[in-house]
C-alpha cells in the first residue's frame, strides 16, 4: 500500500489471561437496532436546508481528446445554481505526495475527479452540475454540449502491453527498468523481486509445471452506491458526510485536490452500505464541494447503479504467469510468477500488494516474481478485499494442486511439506514472525468435510490464502462521563459492521463495566487524530490497539484519583475486576471503588476521566487461511454448484466469533461470486456491456451452500489480545479452490476467469 | 454556584513573557464570516429529515391544582404524532443531586419542565404535543382539556414572605433556621454569613445610614428564543441539537429527568444567540426527547417570545436592606444587609451567589450578610450575568454614595480608603489574592472623563462591581493534522463570539504558528470531555487555560518526534517560535523543524499529534470594576437620559482587546437596560401583562452613549497568561452608577427600580 514501516510503531505484547467479554458474543451488537429501524444513518440518508442535488457529465467514448465543453445552455435553465468543469478546479503537478500516509500521483487524481485533456474510459467525469431538483440537473447535462476526438482504445491488459497498443499518457514512460525507456508505453510500472536464485531453484525440480491464467474485473458489489452531501461556506470551510471506508484520508485527497488546508475541511463518515476497498478514494466529494462553493448551497450527490459499475474502481483484471517446480518427494525448490495487473486509466493497481502475497504460504528457497501495472481504458481500479491477490492465487494454488497431482500427494499434505512457519524468509523481505498456517491444513485435514462422500461428476478442491494485517495510524478516545458510562470515540470506519461491537467488548474487558455501559461512537476528521482507512484487515486489529491504549489511560487515571481519594501512593492502587483496589502490604483497608464512584468524584480530584490513543500500530499479524470446497459439474449446462464449503482460517483471537465467522462467510461468498461469474464486459468501442445488477451476475442465496467456519487461534503476538486482521484472507482461495474442485470432478483445469457455464463446458468439449 | 472548591484543581502559574498574538487585535473573527453570511448554524437552523413541530400547552392560572388533563381529542387530530404529560415523564424524588456539578433538585427540575400536581406559575408546561406542522400542533393544544382548581397566588417577594402568604408548597419548610419551623413557608432558605460583629462596628461609627431597597424581575432579553432539535431511536439513544451555555450540564440534566444514561444521550450545542445566563438550564430539550420516543421521528421545537417571557427564568425580583458606618475620616467600621430574592416557582435563587458580592469591594472587619430565597408564583429564576449582584450593588453602592456625601469625601476617595487589596479578609471565607480594584478606581481618577465639566440638570454617579471567576471543568483537545494546521477542540460553549478567537491566540502563541493554521471547533458531549457550562465569567479564563494545557502536551509530542528524528534525547529538544530547536552544548547543529515539517513526520515517528487536557481549572480571578456615569434628568418627565459612561476594569490580561471592550460595552448597555426601563409587571391575576419586547422596555440604540472603557491589567497569577474573567462585572455598577448620577442632578435618592420617568418625576415632587 506504499506504506513504509516504522520502526517506532506501536505493539502492545500478547497477554495470556481469563477473559470476561473478548471470545464470547455479545447478545446485542450496537448498531443492530439502529440499522433494523433505519435509525442508521447512510450518506444519502443526510440532508442540508437548501441543498441541491449534483449530478455528473459522463464520457460516452472510452478514449478521446476533449476538444470544447459549453456549459452556457445548461446554466441558463432555470433552477440550475452552478455548473463545473476542470476549469473550476486547480491543475496540478506530477506530485506523488503523501495524501493520509498514501502516496498517490495527485495529477492523475484530480484528473479521475474530473478530466481535463481527455476522457480515457466510458463514464470518466468532465462536468457537473447543481439544481433545485435531480430532474433538472439531468435535464442540463443534456444542454452540455462536447466536442470530442475520438481515438483508439485499449482495454485488455495484454493487447494494452503491446508496443502498437493506443497510448493512454504520452508522458508515461515504464519506471522500473533500466535504461530508462525511450517510448511512452502503457506499462506503467515494472516490478521484481526476489530470493535466492530461481532458475537454479528449477535444476533441482523433479516436476516443473508453468501456466498463463486470465482473470476478468470484478467489481465489489457494495450495496449502497457513493453518495455524499457538501457544504462549503463563504468562510472557507468545507464539511463532507459521505460514503467512505477512511474520512481521514478523503480529507488528505479533497485538501490537494482542492488545494485547501485540511483544518478547514471536517469529512463526517456516514454508516457504511458496504465498501470492500472501493470506497477508499473519492469520486463525488470534490465535485460536491466546488458546486457547493459556486452555487452557494449544500450539495448533495448519489451516484446511480450505472455510473458505480461504469466511473468507480473495480479490481484489475489481470494475466498471470505461474512456474513451480518441486522434487518427487514433494519439496518446493523455485517459483516464478509474472502478474500483469490492470491499473485502468491511471498508474496504480493493487500490483504491490498482490507481489507481497503470491507465494508467501510456502517455505520456498528460490523465488521470482516480476510484475507489471498495466494502464488501459477502464475507469482506475480500486481496492477489492485482499487486493488483487485472489487473481494470483488462482495461478499459484491451482498449480501447486497439479503438483501434488502429478507427484501423487495428497494436496494437503504437499501444502504441510512446503508450510510456511514462524522463521520462514519471505521474497519481499520480512522473516514471518509466529503464524497459524500449518494449524488451518492440519483443522482441514481433521476436518469432517473431508470425509464427506463425494458422488458422480462433484469434486473437492483445496486452496489456501494468505494476507498481511497492516496496523497503520490509529487515534481513539475514551470519555467516561459522571455516571460512570463511557463513550468510546473511533475513527476507524465501521466498515462491516462489527467494530462497535468489537471495540465496547475490548473496553468492557480493560475497564471491567458492562456492554451495555459503552457507547461506542464514530468521529469525524475534526475531533480526532488520524486514522488510516479500514483497509488491510486492520479495523479490528488496529482499532482495538488504540481502544486498549485509550482505556488504560482512563484506567490509570481512576487510579490516581482513587490514590488521592485514600492519599496514597498510585503504586498502592490496582485495578481489578472493574475496580480500584489498594494493593500491596502497606496500604490500608479500603473499599474498592467502581468507575462509577471514581466518576462521580473525578471532579473534585482534577477533571473529568479520559484516555486517548495515538498510535501507528504495527501490523506484524499476518493471517492464512484453508478453504475446502466441493462442487458438483452439470455435464450437459457446464453449469457448476458449489455443494459444500469450508473456511478454516488463523484469527489470532476471534473478539467477537460469529462475526468472525460472519467475515469467512463473506469472502467466501465474494470469491464464490468472482470465481464462477462477475466479469466487467466490454463491447467494441470500449463501452461497459453489462453496467448493472441484472447483466453482473453477483451470487444469489440460491448459488451459495451453508458454509462451515473453523476458526483457528494462534495469538498475534504483538497484540494485547493476540487478534489477527480476518478480512482479506478468505476471499483469496476461493477461485483456485472452486478450479481444483473443478478438476476434481471433470479433469478439466481451468486458467480462464470467470469459470461460466460455457467456459466449462468448451473445456470439457476439449478434454 | 454550589460548586465545591478543590485543592486538585489546576492552576498554570502566570508567566511573564513576550507575545505575538495574545493581547493584540486579531484581524478577523473565526466566526464572523460564518455569522454574517447566515452560514452559522442556531438550534432553529437545525432540521432532521422527517423531522415533527413540537408545541407546548401552558397554564394561563398562576396558581392552580390541576384535576384532570384529557388529550383524547388532540391525539385524534389528523398531523398530530404525538401528545405527552406528566405521565409522560418519571416522577423523581426530592433528590439534590449534582448534575454536571450543579446540585439540583431534581424533584423541581422535572416539576418545572412539565407540571404534575399544580401549576404553579403563568405559563407553567402542562402538555406538549408533536404534529407535522406547527400550524396543527396549535390547534391541538387547544383541543386538550384541562380541568383546574384555581387557587389564591403571590408573586411580590415581600408579600410571599408573610406568614398567612398563599403557600406554593405545602412541604417546603425554610432551611437555615433554629428549630426546624412547624409551618411550610415561602421561605425556602435563610443564609447568614459574617465577619467580626458588626454591631460593634456600628458602635465605633460616626455616621450609619440604612436604607431598604426594591427591584423588579428582568429578562436577559437574548436575541434568540430557545430552540432544540431532538430525536430518539429505537436503540435508546437521544441526539439533540440545541441553544445551551452548557451541552454538558443539560445532558447531565436530560439523563436525570428521563432516567438515561449519560453515554446514550449526544448534545450538540449550536450557535448561540445570547444567554447570559438564561440558557443554563434544559426547558424544551426533554419535552422534545419524549416527543420524540413517543411519535418515533424527530422533534423541533422553537419558543415564542411570548413563552420566552412567561417561562424561562429572568433574575430575582428583590427586596433588600443596606446598613453602613463609617467614621468621620471615611473608614468603613461595619455593614449589614439583608437579601430576600425571589426564586420563582421552585426554590434556589441566586441568592448564594449575590451573598459573596456584597461587601467584596471594601476592606471591612465587620459584616453580618442575611438572605432568604423565597418561591412565589412566578417563573423559575435562572441566572442572569453576575446572578443577583447588581441588585445588592445597587443598595450598597448607593449607601456608599449618601455616607461619601454626608462625610464630605470626594466618592472616588471613599471608596480608595476602603478598598479591597490583597489579603483582604472576605465575610464568605477566603482572602482575596492580587486584584485590581484600586488600579480601576486610581483610573477613574485619573480618566478624562472625570474633568467633563457637567451642565445644569445633569449629574455624575459612580459606583464599582466585584465578580469571582469560577474555574471549573474543562476539557479539550487539539488535533495537529499531516500539513500542519491545527483543530482545536473545545467544550465551553462560545456564548458570546469572542471563544473562538481567543482561544486561536492562545493556540497560536503556544504553538508559533500564524492564526489562519488554526481551527477552533465546538465539540458535542460525546467527542470531549466534561466542560462545565459557560458561566460565571469562567469561558475565556477556563477555556484558555486548557488550551494551554492541550498545546503543550501537543508541543511535547512535536519535541519527541524531533528527538527521534535528530536521534537525540528529548531534553536536548526545545520548543521555540514554532520550531523544535536542538538545545544545549552537546548537540549536534540541526535545522529547526517547524509544525509543518514536523506533522509530515508524525506518523512514522509514533503516530499524530494530538494534545489534550481534562483539567478542574482552579479559579481565583476575581474581577473589579468601576463605572463613571454621567446622566441628563428630564425635569418635565422624569426621563433620564445617559449622557456620557466610562467602564475602567481588571481584566488580568486582554487576550483580544477589542472584544473585552465589547464585554464592557454589553454589561453596561444591559446594566442601563435593567437600571431605567426593564421590569416584568404582573396584573392582579398573576398573569404578565408585558411579555414582548413591545412592552418590556429594552434601551434601543438611542438610549446608549458612546461608552469609554479602560482595561487594567493586574495578572491573575493562575492563569499563564493572566488571564481574569470579565463578562459579569461590568453588569453589577450602573444600577447604582445612575442613580448616583441622578442624584447628582436631582438631589433624590431612588431606592425602587427601575428608575423609570414616573417614578423619578413622583421623587422630584417630593423633595
């Protein structure tokens, strides 16, 4: 994610000890009853007095020159306040600068937010406009008149590596090869990385198998489109409540784009309809602030079904290059892996992240692994649960299970042999510290669904995942008000609906008060330090650092005051059971005070009780997973049903268990989905075909079986709690799982994504 | 207040240092742009989605037992959503009980928002009701039907407190008498405080002079009527957004009336349109809450200005005896007064209050000070800037006036020989530390104003004020965000648009960074800790100095991360005109890091940089004044016209001069207010005849001079920069001020106000 370690990160260590609310699920969550009654507020649930609504000019050509935008008719009709163009927002430089810890090409941003030059894919911004009614905002998109050059395009990311390919930026040229290229070229970014020395890795193989794999975009489905409302005033401040997965960073993206001090901007997280990664950057918010500021009302935008699936990021589609090679006794000795990634009409596809991933959950000496982030035109590509490591793991693990096949090993047990552990160098640098891999092949193994019968045309397939929690910059404060009830303020977003819960169960353990005493509430970027965005598996993992730190802040704090209350030593105080204790020889015989007395009196011994945190939390709790599928194969249709699924994964400590589960159960399904059907499909001109939830297939609950959990404990151990990041991992086996399962039962081996009923079936033709 | 002191309360002990922003004239208000664009949110500007009007039924009776309330027919009412009553709401005991530090009588305060066995006052809540429009709520307040039993009522202080006086509440026997009386009484309270004996002191006097004195009830006449916005879910959770001095204390106040935890209630305070002590107290807030459980949408609710009047609390009406000696050389030998203030409808004037002003300007060894807080059938008093002390300076200061006189001092002069110093011994209990009440006087003196030479018909008054400033609660936070600026994040309410600015000095001087880098915001209840409401002169005082306290801890973290950058330790790290410098023999020569350079940096060196403070400020300001005023009488209509005012005040240190002149200037136009014109007036029903500014006289434009000010500046030696509170003192002289003045221009002494044209013609035909 382009984020660097520090070496002054914060780790809490792991403490073993009994455990009153962490590991038991509450009987409530607290956002339960707010979202059933429609309490919950989701961005386009808010509204301002006199707001407009905001709508935007969409490019209908995948590639042109944008020659004149008259926007004059348009502003004349009546009820219009303001219509923008790029004219309406600063240009800016080439600057890879940090915008909330990303470091992201700030020319290529606001060129997304709206275009300038060109237009480089079907649905790309370049105007908008506010009115009194959505009905009158439509009608003078209408009235804008363009003038574009059409040109060539490209969409697929092999045809767009080719030397003749239509080029994207004429400034572009390939970073990372030497000498530095002479033509511009839509290979953006060239990869490598490396350990020991792969060819020589292969010498030693008995067995080399190398395959070319193809996945399509998929986009992540949330349920709620991107929708925001603006409020920008004549003294200069910008407010924002919107859709978002990170208010902070939304923040850092509006203050370059719009070149305003981030002081002045307050972005208020709106409950989240679903994010997955792509609500990670902003589309509607800096257009929503500048009709805001030209029209001089609030403005508020939601974007259609249409425009998600055609203007927002979805994963890359990407080719892949898997090389493996292992001796007859089943030992991995060299890998390779080439990962062509599509970054759409900007740099930056989650290629980074995907290299980390490719073979680290395998204790492999000689490894390789070059790839390329790929420009095409398609709207710039997002982040999508566990970015892009599904795609290569679909490669990797598909292969791996041919090994085992051609070597005669059971999968599972060729995974053991070649077992990441704690101790394991990986390719991209870090030694892994204590995991809990081989604990989810060996729960597989043990598992009851391996000794489920399989019948006529269903297999069983294997595949594993693997994904880095990353910790990040976390703020959090705990304020305990004169009943001694609390009010814990996170700025993680709430992004699958488990962090609140999550976060009053961490409280309720360190300050030892009931649930039902803890409020649990999301800040916006004003009151708060910074907070990453809920990304990398990390709401849990980071945010419950930040909630350990903050209430053992309040708790020393009750322990000074119940010090001064018994004049003592803070020493001779200890905190129990949700108690002040005396501790030690010498003190006296003192009844314990509960947060609520403390409270009570907290004014009178200094001020009121709280705790704050700011931390950049250190990751360090890699997570892996084990995925057991069978499906059964309709010769006649190629049709495949998935009969069976179970997801084993490493939580470290599953806080809240059922939602872990709920988390497995997630990803499994978004894998199921991606691996069988989604696909962004294109027609001849480069216009998206299928922009819509009847055209994107998306699982139904008809196409998804009951799926089995096992959850595996091997504590993180530079968390308090020991806990994991649980989000990413199990979307990443599902694609290879479901092709070897595929295999399993029609002897066919897929590399073409999505798995469809007439892929299937052709393959089976060609068998 | 009822506030206990603390010996661990917080003092930052004053500093002596050069300054760059503090004590000069910002060039723009943070909310001035906001404010006149209309872009500053009031409690009315407020509006939820779905949101419901919300109107309340009010007794016409100013005492009468309620038998029965049917609102069968106006919850038949097509709109209407909604109606509740008392049993609405749970009965409370008579529980004197801190909420938000107040100790209150919950048993009243519940009493007070909705009547239950009587109404006791005109305009007392019986029944609110919530409809879809403002229009339908009010025609089905007339639809409910109430029975009453009308009984005899009082509303003059002095007649409520004979013995056969109708009696408001049968079980309200007075407090602070030996034995216990037998029978209920108006009299909810007698205090006496004293100091040496001072009948002895009379007998070492010259001259005495005792005089008795009334005053009439007034309104603070705040521009803004209340107003609130609330709404409750489903998950028990209570929002509201609302026109308060003091979120904290009305969330402490809405828990305790509906019985709610404090964490479950979020009170977001809006723009304020004027309290000066009338918005301390929740009216409307709870109606609304109720409305809005029991309807299921959100509740608006604004007040008339009729309801304003009728039913928020003015001050006290008074009666009061002033009792004075002094020898022939002009030394003070002993006082007595007695106070007996109104409460209105339920007990607990500002009596306390008033008690501890009295004598405080003048060094005197003997003071006996007696007070009785008296119900009558009048709305509930609240506070009103410097509560119930102008009303006894008026007595004192006029007697001060007659003895200088008869003595044949120069009034100045008098009171130089009396005046309070350090180490003066109070009659309610501490010394008085460093003051500056004879810098104010030594300043009349000397002003331009006393060598104005007078015309005929014209006179000159003086008198002088005394307010303590309270400290109290006080909790903020200050967020440095990645490019450098600041938000600052306080909870004392602004309640007068000075708040913002200062406090962004003080950030700006602590910090070194330029004032536009800084964003002063207002928390709600949930983002901040306590903070005790904005009242008793505390705002600036208090707030600034957790300010102070909030930036050094963020100056702290800043050092830490250039420690960590220059690999140094942290002692060899100084802070100075915003830069971390390298300090000391020993360490190396290092660029010094501004705010900027260091926030860029934060992350990686250990997370934001953030600073906070949960501070109980020690107060111990206490504020002098002395007012100059000249006056025309209008010898045909007894019109007093100011001709010329002069306010020379302590103010330890103007932070921002020129909005301490503007606290002078309002204390003194609503001290000429209260002094000439304003004065509730009841007709023989109890019902007030003059709720609307038609007819309760607020001086308009025409009726104020321009107003001279003097700031004097002897530090508070607290505060870090000196700081005392200003806002009441400049309230409590022009009472007294004028009607020396018109003395002086008459030769009558008035001792019933307000000084109004009929009553100084009727003096004038007496002498």
């Amino acid at each position: 994610m382009g984020l660097k370690p520090t070496p002054y990160g914060t780790a809490i260590p792991f403490e073993e000890k009994e455990l009153k609310f962490v590991g038991k699920n509450p009987t409530e969550r607290p956002d339960a009853i707010e979202k059933v009654t429609g309490r919950a507020r989701y961005a386009a649930d808010y509204s301002l007095p006199g707001q407009l609504f905001g709508k935007v000019l969409r490019s209908p050509h995948a590639h042109a020159n944008i020659l004149s935008i008259d926007t004059s008719a348009a502003e004349a009709l009546p009820g219009v306040k303001a219509v923008v163009t790029m004219d309406d927002f600063p240009d800016l430089e080439v600057e890879i600068a940090a915008a909330g810890e990303l470091m992201v090409n700030f020319r290529d941003v606001t060129r997304n937010v709206m275009a300038r030059e060109k237009v480089l894919y079907d649905g790309h911004p370049l105007a908008a406009v506010a009115a009194t009614s959505n009905a009158i905002a439509k009608r003078a998109l209408k009235l804008i008149k363009v003038e574009y050059e059409v040109l060539p395009h490209v969409i697929d990311v092999v045809e767009a590596m080719q030397p003749d390919a239509p080029i994207l930026h004429e400034d572009q040229f390939t970073k990372g090869v030497d000498p530095k290229p002479e033509k511009p070229s839509n290979i953006a970014t060239r990869i490598e990385s490396k350990l020991g020395n792969s060819e020589e890795g292969f010498k030693k193989a008995d067995v080399i198998i190398e395959r070319h794999f193809n996945t399509k975009a998929a986009h992540q489905g949330y349920i709620e489109p991107h929708a925001c409302v603006a409020n920008y005033t004549e003294g200069g401040y910008a407010e924002v409540w919107t859709s978002t997965q990170g208010h902070f960073v939304f923040r850092s993206q509006i203050a370059k784009i719009l070149k305003m001090d981030l002081a002045k901007i307050t972005v208020t997280p709106a409950e989240l309809g679903g994010g997955f990664g792509g609500k990670n950057t902003v589309y509607l918010e800096p257009l929503a602030i500048v009709l805001s500021k030209k029209s001089r009302h609030p403005v508020k935008m939601v974007m259609t079904r249409d425009e998600v699936f055609r203007a927002t990021g979805p994963t890359s589609g990407t080719n892949t290059k898997v090389k493996i090679g292992a001796t007859k006794d089943g030992k991995i000795t060299g890998a390779q892996a080439e990962l062509n990634y599509q970054s759409g009409a900007f740099a930056g596809s989650s290629l980074s992240m995907a290299a980390v991933t490719v073979f680290t959950r395998y204790d492999i000496e000689n490894i390789l692994v070059i790839g390329h982030d790929v420009t095409c035109n398609r709207p710039k590509v997002a982040a999508y649960r566990a970015p892009g490591a599904p795609m290569i793991a679909f490669g990797v693990e598909s292969v791996i299970d041919e090994l085992a096949e051609k070597l005669e090993i059971d999968p599972i047990e060729f995974r053991l042999t070649n077992a990441a552990k704690e101790g394991t160098q990986t390719h991209f640098g870090p030694k892994l510290g204590p995991i809990g891999f081989v604990e989810t092949l060996e729960a597989a193994k043990a598992s009851e669904h391996m000794k489920m019968p399989l019948g006529p045309n269903q297999g069983r397939g294997i595949a594993t995942g693997f994904w880095f929690t990353i910790g990040n910059e976390t703020s959090s404060t705990l304020n305990i008000a004169e009943d001694g009830t609390a009010s814990f303020v996170y700025g993680t977003v709430d992004v699958a609906g488990g962090s609140r819960a999550v976060f009053t169960q961490i409280v309720a353990e360190e300050l030892g008060i009931p649930l039902e005493s803890i409020r649990v509430v999301q800040s916006n970027t004003t009151s708060l330090g910074f907070n990453f965005t809920t990304a990398g598996s990390r709401g849990t993992a980071a945010g419950s650092m930040a909630a350990v730190k903050a209430s053992r802040d309040a708790v020393a704090r009750m322990c000074d005051i119940a010090a001064k209350i018994w004049d003592v030593d803070i020493d001779e105080v200890a905190w129990e059971d949700g108690h002040a204790r005396p501790a030690g020889a010498n003190v006296g015989d003192f009844d314990p005070l509960s947060v609520a007395d403390l409270a009570k009196k907290a004014a009178y011994y200094g001020g009121t009780i709280a705790g704050h945190a700011e931390l950049n939390v250190v990751g360090g709790g890699p997570g892996f997973g084990t995925h057991i599928i069978d499906v059964e194969v309709d010769k006649g249709t190629g049709a495949v049903k998935v009969l069976r699924y179970s997801v084993i994964q490493d939580a470290g400590k599953a806080v809240f268990p059922d939602y872990v589960k709920a988390q497995f159960h997630g990803g499994a399904v978004q894998g199921i989905g991606m691996a069988l059907n989604e696909e962004y499909i294109y027609d001849e001109n480069g216009i998206m075909e299928n922009p819509g939830f009847l055209d994107y297939r998306m699982p139904v609950a008809s196409d998804v079986p009951n799926i089995d959990t096992i959850i595996v404990e091997v504590p993180n151990p530079n968390h308090p709690y020991g806990v994991r990041g649980i989000g990413e991992v199990p979307i990443i086996p599902p694609l290879a799982a479901i092709a070897n399962a595929i295999h399993d039962a029609t002897g066919i081996r897929l590399q073409d994504h999505p798995m469809s009923p007439p892929k299937v079936l052709k393959a089976m033709s060609e068998l």
